[in-house]
C-alpha cells in the first residue's frame, strides 16, 4: 500500500513536522485504515498517545468505507507499554498515583472502542508487545506475530498487574489456565509459541510479516461491510451471558437479507451453481 509505506517513512523523519510530532499516524486506503504507532524508540504509552488513539478512531469510525483498521508499528518494538518518564512523574505521591489508575482507567475505554467497533481490527507484531502495548494487541479482532517478536503481560515483576484489560481479555482469547500461567508467571513467549497458546491466529518470520498482514488485511476489506459488522456483533453475543446470542444470529441474518448487496451477491452465487 503506497500509503502505508509514506507512513512508514514519516516514522523515521520530520519531513512533515506535524506529522512526525503524532504518535500514531493513519492513512486510509480503500476499505483498510493503517494506524501505524510512531513514537520512537518504543512505542511508549503516555496521555498524549491516547488522546491520538480517540482521535485515529474517531476518523476510522467516521469514513463509512473503512472495513479494517490495521494497527502496526514503524518502529522495531510493536510497543513496551507505559512511558518510564510518566509513571516516574506520578509514582512518587500518593495523588500521582491515583492519577495512574484514572490513566489506566482511559486506556482501558480506548481499548474497549476498538473492541466494540464495528470494524475488523488487526494488530500486526513485528517486535515486542509488552504489558499495555500487549493489551492493546489483544482488544484487536485478530493478531499476527513475528516468530522473533515477544509477548506477554509481565507486570506481576512490579508488584503490578496488567490493568488495561489484559487479565479479562487473556482469559477470554486464550483461556483460565493459559492466562494464569502467563500473568500469574508474568511470562513472556515468542511469537510462534505465542500462537500455539492461542494469543495470535497466525505467525511468519520477521520479514514476511508485513505481506502476511497484508494480504489479511485485503482478504476481510473485500468482505461486505454489513456482514463484518454482524458478524462481529454475534461473535460479541456469544461472550456476553446477558445476550441471547442465538437470536442475534436472526436478528443480523434479518438485515443482511434486506440489502440490495446480499441480495445481489446471493443471487449470482445461485446463478452459478444452478444444474
């Protein structure tokens, strides 16, 4: 993607100062957005990163065309979580300290955004993805990783734990007994083992990373956007006990079956297999 690579490069250099200023950046192509994290040298996560992150959102979920929101990173580390400098700016007080749990408590509401949203996402892990930056990966639809990267939620080194969703969403992605291991060993795994326990639907070398994503990406773009959106929205309902998932499956089924695009694409698929 020709927008994807000028991206890559504004990651490295101030051609634009802008835009080199922006921790993430976006370009939208087609039906995929890449947010491309770009904060030098790790990804790092402070307030002004999550700002970007509500305001990437915020422009994905208003381009209607959008389909996939393709999360990456410019940088060598996919990302290693919160920034040193802001935990050391607040860990000192016991007010500083409370203002790190209402910090946390706005990366797990922008966590959450992109696991609501109607728009498939998925992160690409090239280099480590570490404590938020693993949590970040993880409230994404799907993940693909590097063989050589490394994951995991290790906080429990700190005397912490991984509060920006990472406890609900391992348990949830890879199971009790895999999340315990994990957290409870603040563990971290590379990237093909990572995905034999389940935290990621596919893995390549290093360099085969990008085509990978790539073609993912490209393969759920070309997919109706209504049948994304409701599919996702039972997957969701099987998760929830307080939804009867079966009678989302009827209700979606209901509304794609009135529109002209389903009608069309189950028309010509008829067309073609009739005797």
């Amino acid at each position: 993607m020709a927008n994807d690579q000028s991206n890559e490069k504004a990651c490295g250099s101030d051609r634009v100062a802008a835009e080199a200023a922006e921790p993430i950046t976006l370009t939208i192509d087609g039906g995929i957005a890449v947010a491309t994290l770009c904060r030098p040298p790790v990804n790092a996560i402070d307030d002004a990163w999550v700002g970007r992150l509500n305001r990437v959102l915020d422009a994905v979920e208003a381009d209607e065309q959008v389909r996939v929101l393709w999360m990456r990173s410019g940088q060598r580390v996919f990302c290693a979580g919160a920034d040193l400098d802001f935990m050391r700016q607040r860990f000192a007080t016991a007010e500083g300290r409370r203002a790190m749990v209402d910090f946390t408590r706005r990366l797990q509401q922008v966590y959450a955004r992109i696991e609501r949203s109607p728009r498939v996402s998925l992160a690409e892990i090239g280099g480590p993805a570490l404590g938020g930056g693993f949590e970040l990966a993880l409230a994404c639809d799907l993940r693909v990783v590097a063989d050589e990267a490394r994951l995991g939620l290790p906080e429990a080194r700190l005397g912490l734990l991984p509060a920006a969703g990472g406890t609900q969403r391992m348990t949830r992605v890879c199971g009790e007994a895999i999340a315990r291991r994990l957290i409870l060993g603040a563990e971290v795994v590379p990237g093909v083992e990572a995905t034999g326990l389940g935290l990621a639907q596919w893995h390549a070398p290093a360099a085969q990373l990008r085509t990978l994503a790539g073609e993912i990406a490209a393969r759920i773009a070309a997919l109706p956007v209504a049948a994304l959106r409701e599919s996702k929205r039972c997957i969701g309902a099987a998760l929830d006990a307080r939804v009867d998932g079966y009678e989302a499956e009827l209700e979606g089924s209901g509304a794609l079956l009135a529109l002209h695009e389903t009608q069309e694409r189950v028309r010509r698929f008829l067309e073609r297999d009739a005797p």
